[in-house]
C-alpha cells in the first residue's frame, strides 16, 4: 500500500531520481528567471531617476537663470517688483519642479517595488 499525505489520505508519489533531477531544473531556470526580472525592474528605475537628476542639475538652473534675469529687466524697466520676481520666481519654479519630480520619482520606486515583490513571490508556491 503506498504512503499518504497527513491529513490528506491522498497517496504520495514515489521519489525518483529522474523527478528530483526535473524539479531542480525548473527550480533553476524559476530562480535565474526571477533574478533576471528584478536586475531588469531595477535597471529600469535607474532610467527616470537619472533622467530627473538630468534636467535638475542642467534645465533647471538655466531656467531659474531666466527667470532671474526676466525679474531684473522688469525692474530696469521702473517696476519695483521686478526685484521680488528676480528672487521669487525662480524659488517658486524650484519649488513646484522639485515637487513634481519627487512625486514622480516615489511612484516610479513604488511601481518597481511591486513589480519586483511579485516577481520574488512568484518563485514560492
């Protein structure tokens, strides 16, 4: 009579060598896949995150530049708020950009903390 599973009355497949060496080849092939997807979900969130480091570090001071010199020539030009705008401005712009990337920086980390945790489970029956 061949064995059962406890609790489950249903029988327990013999062990073979043939099944052991099958199950391990998927359990490899399960594992490097796995592997793979999380270095190429990581990868992928080192794109947008060093594109926002990008325009930070090069579009946006030429822009506060900008914004700098419009208040400058405004106040050049007799309006004494020019001088508020020269400084307000550019603090302003940061303000919301900086915002804009931080939120967009947190959904793409929450997006790939997912994808990467679903990946890792997958691989756990």
């Amino acid at each position: 009579m061949p064995s059962t599973a406890p609790g489950s009355g249903t029988p327990v497949p013999p062990l073979s060598i043939d099944s052991l060496i099958d199950d391990l080849q998927v359990a490899n092939r399960n594992l490097a896949n796995t592997i793979s997807k999380v270095a190429a979900t990581s990868y992928a969130t080192v794109l947008p995150t060093a594109d926002i480091a990008n325009a930070a570090l090069t579009i946006v001071p030429s822009y506060n530049i900008h914004l700098f010199l419009e208040g400058i020539q405004q106040a050049l030009k007799g309006d004494p708020m020019g001088l508020v705008n020269a400084v307000g401005y550019p603090l302003a712009a940061d303000v919301a950009l900086f915002t804009a990337a931080g939120g967009l920086q947190l959904l793409i980390i929450i997006s790939a903390g997912r994808t990467i945790a679903n990946d890792i489970s997958a691989i756990v029956p």
